[in-house]
C-alpha cells in the first residue's frame, strides 16, 4: 500500500495568512502514461462529509476559491491556502489513487491563530 | 445536479447484519464507480472499496475484504455496503462517494453522500 503522510498534524494560522499543508507519498504517484499526478486534496468542515478541492495534484475543482492552490510531484506535494478565510477552518486530507488500496493522509487540522 | 443521499442512521447490536444505501440522481448511475469510506468518531478516512454499477465489477480494499459486501441496484440507481455479522468496532460514519471523470477505478471522488452513522452496541 502507499503510505501518505501529511505535515503537520494540526497548523494554526492568523487571518488572511497563508497556510500550507505538506503530503509525502511512501512512492511515486505521477503516472509515466499520461504524466499526471495522481493525488487530491480534500477539505473536511466539522459535522460535514469531505469535499473534493484539488485533483492531479494543482487541478482546481469548480467552485473552490483561487485561493486554494496545489503544487508538487512525484513523492512531495503541498495545499497552500492564501488569505486565510475563517471559513477554511477545517481537516485537510491528501489522498492517493495511483494504485488501490486508495489512501488518505491522516489529515490536517487548521485553526485560526 | 448529482446527489448522492445516503440511508439514515442506524442503531444496532452485535451480530446483526445491515444494510446501509446510497442513492445517485443527476448523472448516468452506472457510468462511474462509486466507493465507500469510513470514518472512526474523531479519526481519518479510510477507503473500503469500489463498485462500478454497469458490470458490478467490485474491488476491495484488504482491510475490509471479506468483511462487507458492497453491490448495486443498477435500475433505482442505488449502491449498497453490506454487514452481515456487526461488531462493535463497525461503528463509525460510512461515507458513499462517486468517482471524477477518469478512465478506470483509480480516480478522485468528486461527489459524497452525507454520511450514514452506524452504532453498534450491546
């Protein structure tokens, strides 16, 4: 199984800062095939199911906020939100599905400072 | 627009068996594979597995192989996650998903159901 290891664990951020959430992979998820990464970012309120924000590493899903950006490839990538929103409070989870079992980081948790 | 709407709650005791459903409306339902993923109260997710309604082609993942079934109803456009002996450590929030536009099972998940919370408890 690949293993998805996010950084940090919890992340406390001042308003209308920039937060960044980091997410390694055990091994490669970019696809020699088509050379896509094959990683999303998810976004998690409380009380709520998982919503889809990022997918092939920096595709932004429709309706999610320019501020929301991916990058990276290969083994490390990041979820870097500008101008933290109140509103963005939430658990952050990256998730491979280059290869099943499909996995999830184990989440970060992102608070307002 | 696509929705997926899960069945409500449910309470029940160890050794029951289950059914929980998810609904799909506002897309072709057996074009995309749809998935299951718990959540454990206060922890991670975790991907059980996939069905793609048109063949029934199903893959699980080894952690939740053999221990639930997961099936379709292709003609009310509904997916299943079945139990047939419960323990209490099923009790967590089960989460149905549909896959994005991809070829093939290895895909993003675009659209979640709300949650259906299951209890299991003597």
């Amino acid at each position: 199984d690949i293993v998805m290891t996010q950084s940090p664990d919890s992340l406390a951020v001042s308003l209308g800062e920039r937060a960044t959430i980091n997410c390694k992979s055990s091994q490669s998820v970019l696809s020699t095939s088509n050379n896509m990464n094959f990683l999303a970012w998810y976004q998690q309120k409380p009380g709520q199911a998982p919503k889809l924000l990022i997918y092939w590493a920096s595709t932004r899903e429709s309706g999610v906020p320019d501020r929301f950006g991916g990058s990276g490839s290969g083994t490390d990538f990041a979820l870097t939100i500008n101008s933290l929103q109140a509103e963005d409070v939430a658990v952050y989870y990256c998730q491979q599905y280059y290869s099943a079992p499909i996995t999830f980081g184990q989440g970060t948790r992102l608070e307002i400072k | 627009e696509v929705q997926l709407v899960q069945s409500r709650a449910e309470v029940k005791k160890p050794g029951e068996s289950l059914k929980i459903s998810c609904k799909g409306s506002g897309y072709n339902f057996n074009r995309f594979w749809i998935g299951w993923v718990r959540q454990m109260s206060g922890k991670g997710l975790e991907w059980m597995g996939i069905i793609y309604p048109e063949d029934s082609d199903t893959r699980y993942s080894p952690s939740f192989q053999g221990q639930v079934t997961i099936s379709v109803d292709r003609s009310n456009s509904i997916a299943y996650l079945q139990w047939s002996s419960l323990k209490a450590s099923d009790t967590a929030m089960y989460y149905c998903a549909r896959q994005g536009f991809c070829s093939g099972g290895n895909c993003y998940w675009g659209y979640w159901g709300q949650g259906s919370p299951v209890t299991v408890s003597s």
